[in-house]
C-alpha cells in the first residue's frame, strides 16, 4: 500500500508538468496563428471606414490601413498580446493561480462567470447520459455474455455495431428528422434545454417538457460509449465465468443466479470504472457537437464558438478545466481501480 | 427504361467485383513473381485468412466494401454528366476519360472542354450532353426547339415592322437597332438546327453517357421548381440547396471518406509505428519521455488546433491529410506498437539477430515488426471508421475539405437548416454513413475474430 501512495503521489506531482506544457503549447499556437483580436479588430474599422465611403473610405482603398502606432499599443494592451510569448504567458498563469481568468473579449464579463453560467447545463447532460449508458450497457452486456452465440446475441450484436459506427451527433440529427415534427412524427422538440414558456408550465408540465428536451442529446450522449462499454461488460463477464472461482462456486452447488451476480458480476464490473477518467471529461465538457446540433447552450458550445471567435482568454480557461478534469480523471479511476480490486498494484 | 438502368447497374457491379477480387489479386501476385519476390503467404497468415473466410458477415462485407471502393475510383465513368464517348459528324471525343485522367494528372493543365458550336449545340459554353443524349433518342426535340425559336423570330420582325417615329429618341432609335442585328443571330441559330437535326438523322451523332448522368459538382438550376428538390424519378435522392443532385454528391463522398480514411491509416501507421517501436525497443528513458510528450500531444484538443489552422488557410485535401494525422493518426497505433515490441524484444530470435550484428534499426524494422503485425491489421478497420467520423464531423462544422468537394458532413450541414421540410438531406448521408461504417466495423470484427481469437471457455 506504502508504494502505491508514492506512486500516486508522483503521479500527482506529474499533473503541473503536464498541465503547463499543454497550455503553453496552446498559448504560443494561439499568439502564432494570425487572425487574433488585432487583426479582426483592424478588420472591423476597416469595414467600418468602407461602409462611411466619401474620402475616408477612397483613403483606405489607396494605402493598406494602418492604424495609429498609439492606438494599436492600446489595443494590444487590452487584449494583453503587448508582451512577449513567454511573459504573456507567464502572466496568464500566474493569473489562473489566483482563479483569474481574464476577461472574455465577447462577453466582456470574466472568464470564470461565463464558464460557470455553462457547467450546470453541461453537467446534467452529461451526468443523466453517463448513468443512462450505464442502465443500458451493464444489463446488455450481462445478457449477452449469458447467451454468448444465441440468435439474441447476434441480433443485438447488429445494434451494437451499428451503435458504433453512427456519431453521436448524427444519431442525434436523425432522430430529430424522425421525431421532432416536419415530415414524419412529432413527439420531441428540435433542441434547446426547454421550451420558451417554461416559467409558465405547471409542476407536471415542467418535468414532461424537461424530459421531451432531454431525451435525444442523451441519446447521442449514450451512442458514444454504447458500444465499446456493453462489449467490455460482455468480454469481462464471459472472462470471469471461464475462471476457476467461478467453477468453484458452482461446485460448491450455488444457483446459477447466484454465482453470476454475486460472485461473477462483482469482479466484471472493475474494467467498467477504467472509463470513468474519460466520462468526467465528457461530463464538464460536453461533447460540443452534440452540443451544437441540439442547441444546448453548454460548455462545449461555449469552447467552440470561442475558437471560431478566437476568444482566447475563454479558449484558454475552457482548456484549463478540461485539462484538469482529464489529467485528474485518469488518476482518479486508477485510484478507484486499485481500491475495488486488490490484485491491481500500481507502481511496482 | 428503369430495367435497363438496373441491368447496366448489376453488369457494373458483376465487372467491379471480377476486378477487384480476380483480376487485381492475380496481378499483384503475378508482378511480384516476376520481381522475384516469394509471393507465398505464410503458413500462419493462411491459416488465419481461411478463418476470416469462415466469418461470413465480415467476409462478405469485406467484399462489398472493397469491391465498391475500388469502383468509385473510377466513378467518372458511371456517375457523371460527360459522357464517355461522343461522336458528331467527324468529332470524337471521350469527355469523362479526359476527366479521370486530368483528376489523375493532376499537376498538369487540364484539357479544354467540349465547346457546343462544335456538337451542333446553340451556345457558347460546354455542351449540354444530356440534351445530346436525349436528342439523339428523341429528334421531335429539334422540332419543339426551333419552333421556340421561330416565335421568336416572328415576334421581333413584328415589332420591327413599326418604324420609329422620326423623333424616336436616341435610346429607342438604339433598342431598335439592337433588334435588328439580334435577327440574323437567331436565322444563323435556326440553320444551325436544320443542320444538326440532319446530322443526327444521318446516323453521324453517337452518345454514350454513364449510367446515372449527373454530376456531383453541377448546379441543376433550371429543373422546374426550387432547389432543394425531394427524391424523384430523375434523381434518386433529390439535390441539395444549391441543386446538386444528392446520389451523385453521396456515391463521391464515398470515395472521398474512403480514400482520406486510408491515407490517413497509412501515414498514421507509418509515424506510430516508428515511434511505438522505438518506444518499446528502447524502453527506459526514451519511453518515459516519449509517453509523457505523447500525454501532452492526445491532450491537446486537436478539433480545435484543427479548426483554428483551418480558419487561418484554407485547408486542401493533402494538408487536412497531414494535419490528421500529425495531430491524432499516430497516437492510438504507437500504443499498441510499443506493447507488442515490449513483448518481442525478450524473444530468443531477437538476441540472436543483436548477436549476429544486425543493426537496431533493421532488428526493429525487419525482425519484430512482422511478429507484430496482428494488432496493426485488427486496428486498421476501426482506425477507418474513426477517420471517416473527423473527417464527417469536420465537413459539418465547416471546417473541412475545402468548398465544393463532395462530402456527407457537408450535406448533413445543409441537412441541419432545412430539418423539417427536406428530411433527405439528413437521412440520406447519414444512412450511407452508417452502412459504410457498419460493413467496416463488420469487417474489423471478423478480421480480429480471425487473427487474434479469444475463445471462452465456461461451464454450463
């Protein structure tokens, strides 16, 4: 036990490192790539100046527009690129130490608000469609492995393949085609987290419209790890009924019931949690396609629309948390790994 | 008319498949004989062949799958609005070859187009070859259009008949002056006609035009109604917004997804497996290092560097290629590499090759590697199915191949605005999309089933 906290620890210790190359590496790409703030900034005045026409709009035509050498230090400093690569950066970091993330140049509000008005609706999302894929994968997979090669087996093999092959978001668009009115059934809302007259429905009618609202994005959300978590469930399950506990436990002349879920089920479960580091990334940050075809206005809506904006600061503090909850994850679900299974030793 | 189309389509499909499963084997195998290398499988690889064979699902979808994609590389030829051959009086020319080659060569010029004067056609741009077609099946169409152009004709000399007034204007006294040089204009047009119809008359016009006569990269503007039209009789699967025909835009993406999907396999192999293998070879120092920058690089969220370098230049198949694969291709592959080399190195053939003096490189390269092989090639399929899925996601959000190319995320895009009311924007490539992926993960399954196979022993 001694040198698995060492290990974890190291592990721990490891996280700054990481952390501080990708940012840096995301930062120095960012102040590389032209097309920043300036740029659309100078961008703006130039139409700007065209739209007046007259004199000043034929000045611009004639020479490339410069804008004043006073001006453009203001505009640097204001989006904070009058400092060197390394410096800026220095500052920036310096900066997410004290939880100052800057202010965002779209919303013109901190960072941390704008990602913090996001997290709730990504979270529910991402909570009911991690819960969700576990209700359905686990009985699946338990299943399946009970009747490994039955015609059962292989017709909800063809699901899950055809689970596998279709992206979430797509998944999503078709049952929004199917479903949500215009040319077949109309059972479900295109998108949005609620209906616009929310705050008048009833109690009932609340919860009934919350659900409408929820029920495809949570589908696309449960396609992503559909497959590959109900074929884990099946492959560690069939393992551990060919194991020789398990031949121990029916010699003893348990129930079949018995021995699958008591003794089987407990130990197939553990390769589940190995994803649980991914799921926690998945849960904060939304998976932004998803996001953008049902129009959830989540966090992963927020970090994309701030790369085609080219907001960095919210670039920036998106992929602070991100990074975070990944590097983070990852020791997590070993933790819990080596908790539930004693024979996993780490660090040795 | 429709029995003949399905004929055409099973006598297509009937010479792809020869091609693809006797023809291009045997010639494989054939120039490596004559190279002079042992074109002899392995015992061991035999065996494992013979046993994705059995696997039915996965072989036959293998089949389709690979006898489709070596088809759509000659797509120019089936689905195409240029025709493969055609001939006017002592004109004759292959307008969908010249295609396929210009695509083929293409750093070089490509070929000047057909233009209509030159195939009895009124006009001065690219002959419209399914006017031709029809015409030739339907000479009355000769009649109807130079009936249009005799109305014409006698309504101008109707108006021209009033003469100005003597103090006409100088602007009315000008449109009546431009009325009359229109006139011989549309005589020289109608002689044209006569001319044309005789030709076809006399035998002297031929046409063959590819099974489904459209093009994915025409707009179809003058099709009665707006854009985008619903599946038809004409095109299969209606067209898009900009009114391009549907089918034709979907059997290309095909070939593109595919074609992208295993380049980019390829090259991701290439760097994984240089990578992987020093990674495992070595161990140590090198490893610890190289895991680490491999952390950070899987890391980084390479939709978004890709989205922020796309919005910088304009990305081309061949930089969204190498950015696919610089920044995701070669990570997934490295992993499984370097466990395999792991595994390998303690192997007493590998201390006999170090023993003998073979160098690291070739150790690596020529003795390893191919003990190795079975995670590459079970990896392979799914590695397309997630290619193909960036590549779709990416075209969707606007940030992939560049304007114009035919792509599924593309229509999915357009698909997306026009939800309610044109469902086969969305339905159509999705279902291609997921049939496409289906056989290939059909494919992988069976292929992993064959060459790495896990059998489960319980008791009942």
């Amino acid at each position: 036990m001694h040198g698995m906290i060492t290990y974890f620890i190291r592990r721990l210790l490891l996280i700054p490192v990481t952390f501080i190359a990708i940012t840096f590496l995301v930062y120095f790409m960012l102040r590389v790539v032209p097309g920043g703030p300036i740029e659309q900034a100078q961008l703006q005045i130039k139409m700007a100046m065209m739209g007046e026409g007259g004199s000043s709009g034929m000045a611009s035509e004639q020479g490339e527009l410069q804008i004043p050498a006073a001006a453009m230090a203001e505009l640097k400093k204001y989006y904070h690129l009058d400092k060197s690569i390394p410096e800026g950066y220095a500052r920036w970091l310096w900066g997410i130490c004290r939880l100052d993330f800057g202010r965002s140049y779209v919303y013109s509000e901190p960072v941390l608000d704008v990602i913090i008005s996001k997290f709730p609706v990504s979270i529910y999302f991402g909570l009911i469609g991690y819960f969700a894929s576990w209700l359905i994968c686990v009985p699946l997979g338990v299943t399946k492995a009970i009747r490994h090669k039955s015609g059962y087996d292989t017709a909800t093999s063809i699901i899950v393949f055809l689970g596998y092959s279709i992206p979430g978001f797509v998944a999503c668009l078709m049952l929004m085609v199917l479903l949500g009115g215009g040319s077949y059934l109309d059972i479900l809302p295109l998108g949005g987290f609620r209906s616009e007259n929310w705050a008048q429905l009833g109690f009932f009618a609340k919860i009934a419209d919350q659900l409408r609202h929820t029920a495809i994005p949570v589908l696309g959300y449960v396609m992503g790890g559909f497959a590959t978590m109900t074929i884990l469930m099946k492959n560690s399950l069939l393992d551990n009924l060919g194991a020789d506990y398990v031949r121990t436990a029916f010699a003893k002349g348990l129930s079949e019931n018995r021995v699958l879920f008591v003794h089987a089920m407990r130990n197939s479960l553990i390769p589940m949690t190995v994803g649980i580091g991914h799921a926690l990334g998945l849960l904060f940050a939304g998976s932004f396609l998803i996001e953008k075809t049902c129009n959830i206005q989540g966090m992963g809506l927020l970090s994309f629309n701030s790369v085609i904006q080219r907001d960095y600061p919210v670039i920036l503090g998106t992929l602070v948390f991100l990074v975070l909850i990944r590097l983070m994850g990852n020791i997590f679900s070993d933790v819990v790994w080596a908790l539930i299974d004693p024979r996993i030793r780490f660090g040795k | 008319m429709i029995v003949l189309k399905l004929v055409e389509t099973a006598v297509l499909l009937t010479a792809g498949h020869l091609f693809t499963h006797r023809a291009l084997p045997s010639l494989y195998v054939k120039t490596g004989a004559a190279l002079g290398f042992d074109m002899k499988l392995a015992p061991h690889w035999e065996k494992r062949i013979k046993r994705f064979k059995t696997i039915k699902r996965g072989y036959y979808s293998f089949l389709i799958i690979t006898t489709l994609f070596v088809m759509s590389l000659f797509l120019e030829f089936m689905v195409n609005n240029k025709p493969l051959f055609i001939r006017y009086g002592s004109k004759v020319s292959f307008p969908a070859v010249a295609e396929w080659t210009d695509q083929l060569l293409f750093f070089k010029a490509p070929r000047p187009m057909n233009m209509k004067a030159d195939f009895g056609q009124i006009g001065d741009d690219e002959v419209d070859y399914r006017l031709f077609a029809a015409a030739r099946k339907d000479p009355s169409l000769f009649d109807s259009q130079a009936k249009a152009l005799e109305a014409e004709i006698g309504e101008i000399r109707r108006q021209l008949a009033v003469k100005p007034a003597p103090r006409a204007t100088p602007e009315e006294l000008q449109d009546y002056r431009d009325l009359q040089e229109i006139v011989p204009d549309i005589e020289a047009e109608l002689k044209a006609l006569a001319e044309a119809k005789s030709m076809f008359a006399a035998g002297k016009a031929a046409i063959l035009m590819p099974v489904y006569p459209y093009s994915p990269r025409e707009h179809l503007l003058d099709m009665p109604g707006r854009p985008p039209h619903r599946p038809g009789n004409d095109h299969l699967l209606g067209t898009d917004d900009s009114g391009t025909d549907v089918f034709a835009q979907l059997v290309y993406g095909f070939r593109t997804s595919m074609s992208f999907a295993l380049i980019v396999s390829i090259l991701g192999y290439l760097i994984g497996i240089v990578v992987g293998g020093v990674m495992g070879y070595f161990g140590g120092w090198t490893d610890i290092l190289l895991q680490r920058f491999i952390e950070i690089w899987a890391s980084i969220p390479f939709l978004f560097m890709l989205i922020i370098i796309a919005s910088m230049v304009q990305p081309t198949f061949l930089l969204l290629v190498s950015l696919i694969v610089l920044l995701q291709g070669w990570v997934g592959i490295s992993y499984y590499i370097r466990g395999e080399f792991y595994r390998e190195k303690s192997r007493d053939y590998v201390h006999a090759a170090v023993a003998m003096g073979a160098s690291e490189w070739s150790v690596m390269m020529k003795h390893i590697l191919p003990n190795s092989l079975v995670p590459l090639v079970t990896f392979a399929p799914f590695s397309i199915v997630g290619t193909i899925g960036s590549l779709v996601s990416l075209d969707f959000l606007g940030f992939g191949l560049p304007v114009g190319t035919p792509s599924w995320g593309v229509l999915l895009d357009q698909g997306m605005k026009y939800l309610k009311y044109y469902p086969h924007l969305i339905l159509t490539p999705s279902i291609a999309l997921a049939v496409t992926l289906f056989m290939v993960v059909m494919v992988g399954e069976a292929v992993r089933e064959a060459f790495d196979p896990k059998v489960f022993s319980r008791l009942r």
